[in-house]
C-alpha cells in the first residue's frame, strides 16, 4: 500500500505546482496537487492564511495563485526542514 | 588537585556552567523557532519548547538562585521547568501516534492536549515538596528518558543509516536516563557527594552540546 502523504510533502508539491507555472488556475492546481476536492480547499484555505499563496482575481474575474515572499521562502527552506524532522526523529 | 580547585570555586563553576546551556537552550530556541514559523511542524514546535523550558529553568536556578531569601521557592521552580522541559521532549517524539498533523492551536505553549503535562508537573512538584524530597521528580525523569531512549533506539534502527543525527540522539538520551540515574543515586545515598555532582554537570553539558551539535548541523545550508 502507498504511504500517506506527510502534511509538509502535501504543501511542498502544492507550493512546488504554483513555483513552476508563476501562476496557476484552481483547477490546474488541484491536479497537480493530487489531493480530493475537500482537502485541498482546506490545504488552499491554511496556506492563504498563512500567507504563503495569494489569490489573485484579475478583470474578467478569472482566479490564479502565486506565491508569496513566505511561500517561497519555505520551499528554500524545505530540504533544512525535512533533514531536521527526520534527524531528530519528530 | 584539580578535584579541590573545582571545590574551591564551585560558585563559579556553576555560573559557568549555567551560562554555557542558557547559550546553547537559546541557540537551539532560536534556530528552531524559525523552522516553526515556516511549517508549523508541531515536533519542532515541543522539541523548541522543551529547550525554551530548560534554559528558562536553568535562569532562574543559577542566576536568581544566588539570591538567599528566595532560594526554596526558587529551587521549585526550577524543579517545574525541568519536568515540563523533559514531558516537551519526550512529546516530540511521540505527538504524531496521539494527534493530527493537520489541527491548529492559538497557542505554541499552552493547548489542551499538554495542559495534562502542566498539571503533572505541577502534582509532581507539590507531592515532592510537601514530602521534602525529589523522589517524584527523580522517578518522572528516569521513567520519561527510559522511553526516550527506547524510541529514539527505534528511531535509529529505522532510519539511522539515511539520517546520521538519529545515533547522536539516543546517545543524548542514553547520557541523559544516566545523568538522572546519577542525580538519583547522590540525592538519596550519597549526600550529594561533590564528586557524582561534577560527572553530572558534565555529562549535562556533553548531552547539550550534541543537540547543539546537531541543531547547527541540519540547519546549516
């Protein structure tokens, strides 16, 4: 059976998903996230929350995510994390 | 000799002493705190709170412990930190068998699944004091590193190949049961004999220093 996706992975690859493309539409997204409809809103809704994406509604109302200067300073920051869980046993 | 010159300035030693955890507690605090801020990762959160606990315990135990009409109250205190400090640590290695990832506190040092450890700590600390021992706390923190040292061996066995820290850990945990073990044994037998006391500062600083070891090890880019 596949293991479960750590929480932190599920962040890095949606945060990875909206790096690589600039900007992103939901529904691009949420492929590219590989998660069920209801969690990624809630994944979408924690990490605009903590200001690491930001929605983005241009004239014709169409809506993308970037990332914010937090958002990308996380994924910088993702290998040091990932190492010090996994170093410490936590 | 070099047993009766520490003797001799054993006042200042434990100055020393103190100052070299509150450094390393605050380096360790600091670092963590940031890996915090960016995941929200709540074993890095109670690994952070269990040093933000001991260096907050050793302040107050080697700096406002000169202080002679607030010695008693001073050395419960402590007591306190030091409990809490170990259940912080202990708990970061446990946490993710108990709760969810996902779910969100207010609070990075108070939340309903730790009070249960305040309230330990602070049952623990009241029985020792009314009994005019530190049975309890002795007892709590050999059980609590006993288990520390079982999962972090676990911890190694599983993953210690692909994460090198992973052995230092249960070395730190191993020296630290020890270090209590010690502690215990100058306490109840031995009349804090001078001589168990200087092993234990050092064992402590040699425990500290391979978390500092560590922390700036990972961390670094």
């Amino acid at each position: 059976m596949a293991k479960k996706r750590e929480r932190l992975n599920v962040i890095k690859d949606i945060l990875d998903a909206i790096q690589k493309n600039r900007q992103i539409k939901p529904t691009r997204l949420l492929y590219a996230s590989n998660l069920s409809p209801q969690m990624f809103k809630d994944y979408i809704n924690e990490l605009i929350s903590k200001k690491f994406i930001r929605l983005d509604i241009d004239d014709k109302e169409k809506k993308t995510f970037s990332l914010t200067k937090k958002g990308n300073d996380f994924l910088q920051e993702y290998k040091v994390i990932d190492n010090f869980i996994e170093n410490f046993g936590l | 000799m070099v047993y009766e010159w520490i003797i001799a300035n054993k006042e200042l030693i434990k100055i020393f002493y103190a100052l070299i955890i509150v450094f390393i507690c605050a380096v360790i605090v600091l670092k963590t705190d940031r890996l915090f801020r960016l995941s929200s990762h709540k074993g890095i959160r109670y690994f952070r709170n269990a040093f933000f606990f001991f260096g907050i315990g050793f302040i107050i135990r080697y700096f406002f412990g000169v202080l002679p009409n607030y010695r008693f109250i001073i050395t419960i205190i402590f007591e306190y930190f030091l409990i809490m400090a170990g259940f912080f640590l202990l708990y970061s290695l446990l946490w993710k068998k108990i709760e969810a990832s996902g779910s969100d506190y207010y609070s990075s040092l108070f939340n309903a699944k730790i009070f249960i450890f305040y309230v330990m700590s602070f049952v623990i600390v009241l029985l020792d004091y009314l009994w005019g021992t530190y049975y309890l706390m002795f007892s709590s923190q050999i059980i609590l590193f006993s288990l520390a040292s079982i999962i972090s061996y676990a911890n190694y066995k599983k993953n210690g190949k692909r994460h090198k820290f992973l052995k230092f850990y249960f070395i730190a945990m191993m020296l630290s049961l020890v270090a209590w073990m010690l502690n215990a044994l100058a306490s109840l037998l031995l009349n804090w004999h001078q001589g168990i006391l200087i092993v234990i500062y050092l064992l402590n600083i040699i425990i500290f220093l391979l978390f500092l070891f560590g922390v700036i090890k990972v961390t670094a880019k």
